[in-house]
C-alpha cells in the first residue's frame, strides 16, 4: 500500500429526525442559501423539517436544480446569491443539488465565466461554507471534494476537486428516502456500487484492509440492494444503503491504493452526449471495460469472484467471465440495462464519445494509465 494523507472534515449526523441538528451546525447569524431540485422536498416533509431547524435565520432558496446541473443552472444561482449577500448554503436533496452547491461555493467568490473556471481546474480564490441534508444516497457527495457539472450548450461534462468544498456537515436521515421512486434507489445504489469497483478493481498493491472495506460495500450493496426496492420503508435496509454509499466515496477505500475511473470517464461523455442517467450510464459500460481488460485486471477479479460472488471452482478463465456476468446481473435486477442499445445507443455514438475524450485530453486513462482511446473504442463497441 502507498504512502498517504486522509482528511475528511465533513461531520455526519446520522439517523431518525437528525435534520434537527442543522440547528447546531448553521450559525444563527449566517444569511442561508437554500439549494433544492424540482420540489420533492415540499412533498415529503423534509422542507418544513429543514426550515424548522433553520428557525429565525435570514434563507433565500434556490429551486430547480437539474440531475447532472448545468452550468447556466449554477451561474444563475451564483447572481442571486451574491445579490442576497448570502454567507452559507445549505444543499437539501441528492447529489446533484450538492454538487452544485460545491460549484457555487467556490464561484460565488471567484470573479470569471463559470465554466472557464470550473473545467480549469477550480481554482477558487474563496468558498463559502457547506451544509448537507442528503435525501437520495448513491454520490456520496455528502462527505467528498468531488462535484461533477454539466454544460449542455456544449454537451460537455466535467469533474473537479477542491478540498475546500468538503461540506461542514451532512445529515443523512434514511426516513427521508422512503418516497423515492424505485429508478432513483436503483440508480443510487448501482452509482455506489461501481464508485467501490472502480477502487477495488485494478491490481493487488498490499491493502488488504482497503479490500476489506471494499468487500463489506460491496456486500451489503449486493443484499439490500434488492431489498431496498422491495421493502421502501424498512429503516434498517434504507440506512445500510445510505451508510454503505456515503462510504463507498468518502476517500476511505482508496486511500493508499490505485484506482481506475475509466467507467467513470467514459459515462459522463454518455451522460453529456445522450442525456443517459450517471448510474445507467455506468451500468451500460463497466462490463464492458472489465472484459476488455480482464487480463490486467485478472488477480482482483479473481479475489472478487470469489469473496463477493463465492466462485472458487473451475479455472481461472471461467471465474473470471463468471465474476463479470454476476455484476452485470447485479445490475440488470436492479431495473439498470447492461448495453447501450437498451438506451437506444448505438454504434454511431462511439466516435462522439472518442471525440470528446480527445477534446478533454483524457488519452491515457486506468490504474496504470494504459488505456487508449483503441481502448476504450473496444469498451464502447463491446457496450452496444
């Protein structure tokens, strides 16, 4: 395992009616942003829990933000809240929402076009403090530095990291998932499940307890996935699932140990392209990046095979298909396909994507930063 720095300064409030707890992290003289989606939260009580906790301190709120939020999105709540003079902002709802609050905290300090900012790197000159009450887990934006952001006048999307923009705090209440739709808790625990693998799944380099953590995820992703869908308002299986997918990106499971985004590079030019959901889009190509580099890949897709799946007998070959089939199952009983054409994707979308990626630079991409743009045309033609 690899020398390392591990920092996480979010603080979690976990469990039943912790939305209260905002009460004790939001200074009582701060002027609060309220950050939201379309209004389910108006829906099933944790907008008047929010605004309890909130009490008398000055709120503006900013509605509307979109999954994958766009840039103007963020651009224009940047106006309003430098017009309100507003000092903290408060993200309630997935991660999408906090996704954009992270890009607002930074460019609401930070003179200059968005995007020009945003996909140079972010380099903010100031940020404005965080809040979190997530309510559909799966990001795990709750508790990182990441926030991915959208520009879809130029079907571009883009991830940056700023250690500033770790939230101050985040409240994970599992109630407040009971009223997703069964497509967003099988988004969510899917988009948790590949961030896992996408840490996990590269070559052995001495963290034994890093895949530890990592099979324990992954595990319990795998059991109460399924239940999730099945029993929407059983606290315990909704908690796990919160719990298991704040873990799965919280920097935790890669400290120390390599990691290969190449699933992740390759669906958010899907997402930016097509307008595909991030977990679908991550559902449609991670079996298809797994057996093109089954043999770099070989000695870990063994162990996962036979930690995660039981797969011990037969050789090595046979295990190793086995073990991507059983993922892609996994996938395929949460409601997510496994091949773009499910989507309506197809063949003539590959040279798009590989146009993107030359465009974003990304031409050595992987743990060992060996895969090609030849690659990943093989990835995508294996995904149709």
């Amino acid at each position: 395992m690899r020398d390392f720095t591990y920092s996480n300064p979010t603080r979690i409030h976990f469990g039943k009616g912790q939305i209260a707890r905002a009460a004790l992290e939001v200074p009582t003289a701060a002027r609060v942003a309220l950050l939201a989606g379309a209004g389910s939260i108006r829906k099933n009580g944790v907008y008047d829990q929010v605004k309890a906790a909130l009490g008398e301190r000055l709120v503006t709120e900013v509605w509307d933000i979109e999954p994958n939020p766009d840039v103007a999105t963020v651009a224009g709540a940047v106006t309003q809240i430098r017009a309100e003079r507003v000092d903290f902002l408060l993200a309630v709802g997935g991660g999408s929402v906090v996704d954009a609050a992270k890009a607002v905290a930074g460019l609401a300090l930070t003179e200059g076009d968005a995007w020009t900012i945003l996909s140079k790197g972010a380099r903010f000159t100031g940020v404005l403090p965080i809040g979190v009450v997530m309510t559909l887990p799966g990001t795990g934006s709750e508790a990182n530095q990441a926030a991915a952001i959208s520009n879809r006048a130029t079907s571009q999307k883009i991830v940056f990291l700023n250690a500033s923009c770790f939230p101050r705090f985040a409240v994970l209440d599992p109630e407040t998932t009971y009223s997703l739709p069964p497509k967003q808790v099988s988004n969510g625990v899917v988009d948790a499940f590949v961030h896992v693998l996408e840490q996990y799944l590269t070559f052995p380099a001495g963290g034994a307890l890093q895949d530890r953590l990592a099979e324990a995820i992954l595990a319990t992703l795998l059991e109460l996935g399924p239940l999730a869908l099945e029993k929407p308002e059983d606290y315990e299986v909704r908690a796990n699932v919160m719990w298991a997918a704040s873990l799965a990106l919280n920097g935790l499971i890669g400290a120390g140990v390599p990691q290969d985004w190449t699933t992740h590079n390759l669906g958010h030019e899907l997402t930016a392209l097509f307008g595909l959901d991030h977990a679908r889009s991550l559902a449609a190509v991670l079996p298809a990046v797994l057996e093109v580099r089954r043999e770099q890949k070989q000695q870990k897709l063994l162990q996962y095979g036979a930690r995660i799946f039981g797969l011990s007998e037969g050789d090595e070959a046979t295990r190793v298909t086995a073990t991507i089939a059983r993922t892609a199952a996994f996938f395929e009983q949460m409601g997510l396909p496994t091949r773009l054409s499910a989507h309506g994707i197809g063949e003539e979308a590959i040279a798009r994507v590989l146009d993107q990626l030359k465009a974003a630079r990304r031409l050595r991409m992987g743990e060992r930063l060996d895969v090609t743009l030849e690659h990943a045309r093989a990835m995508l033609t294996r995904a149709l």
